[in-house]
C-alpha cells in the first residue's frame, strides 16, 4: 500500500454538479470508452445515486447506481488508473450495497467487460454471481466486446 494512501483516509459523499469536471477526468484517465460529462450530468439530473471517493481534496474514483422497484443496478464504478490496487474501489462498491440495501434493493445487478479480470474478481470476491452475457455490449479497439452481468441479493 502506498505511504500516501496510508496517511490520507478515503471519504465518499454525494456527487455534486461541480464535482463533473474531475469525474470526467478520472473516467477518462481509466476506460478507453469513457462515458461523456454528459452522461454523467444527466444521471445527477434524473436523481440516480451518484458518489465521489475523494483522498484528501482530490477526487479519485467515483460510482453510479440506479434503484427502483426493488432492484439495483450498478451503472458505473470507477477508480483512477494511479490509486487501483489499493481497495477504493472495494470501498465503493461497498458502500453502494449498503445504499441499495437502505433502499429496499433485494438484489443488485452489474455489467462488466469480459476482459476486465480485476473488476471481475473484486466482484466475485464480494459475492456476485456470473448470470448471463450480453454478446457485444461495450465498444472495444477493434469491434465489440461483451459484457459478463452479475447478481447478488442483498441481505
């Protein structure tokens, strides 16, 4: 672990509209199909559950969640490229359980790109199961990719 991670605790609160510009940022240092700033101004507009995980006064990572009608589905999480590794994204994806959990969710769905093996382990590691495969779901270098989906009940 790093020393500076060590000496700065990570905080996560409620995505505000000026937070946008270093969401962006840290969307676009981390996927090579990053979603817009627009995207992610229309889910704070419609009210999905948007969180920031920030060390000290910088953002580092960030999550998307939808909740209705008992379910909950994990839109997007993301940790910067410098501070993977180091259990930030472990602590989101905690946290939004906890969140879904509060919001009557019994079960929580994800999407992730088949070749992502590292998000792939922090999710079964934290108890998800493989359910399907959507064929050609996200956009890759060359063509399409597809997209592992994920459930877990929430106790």
């Amino acid at each position: 672990m790093s020393a500076v991670l060590q000496e700065l605790t990570p905080f996560i609160r409620p995505m505000r509209n000026d937070d946008l510009e270093a969401v962006f940022a840290v969307e676009h240092s981390a996927y090579t199909h990053p979603w817009s700033e627009g995207i992610l101004r229309d889910c704070l507009r419609v009210g999905y559950s948007c969180w920031v995980c920030e060390l000290g006064n910088q953002i580092v990572g960030h999550a998307v969640l939808s909740v209705a009608i008992g379910e909950a589905h994990l839109l997007n999480i993301c940790v910067g490229p410098g501070w993977q590794g180091h259990g930030l994204g472990r602590r989101l994806l905690k946290r939004m359980l906890r969140i879904a959990g509060e919001r009557n969710a019994d079960t929580m769905f994800l999407e992730v790109r088949a070749s992502n093996e590292s998000a792939r382990g922090l999710y079964e590691s934290e108890g998800f199961g493989e359910i399907g495969r959507r064929r050609d779901y996200y956009p890759a270098r060359v063509g399409r990719e597809d997209a592992i989906v994920y459930a877990k009940a929430i106790l």
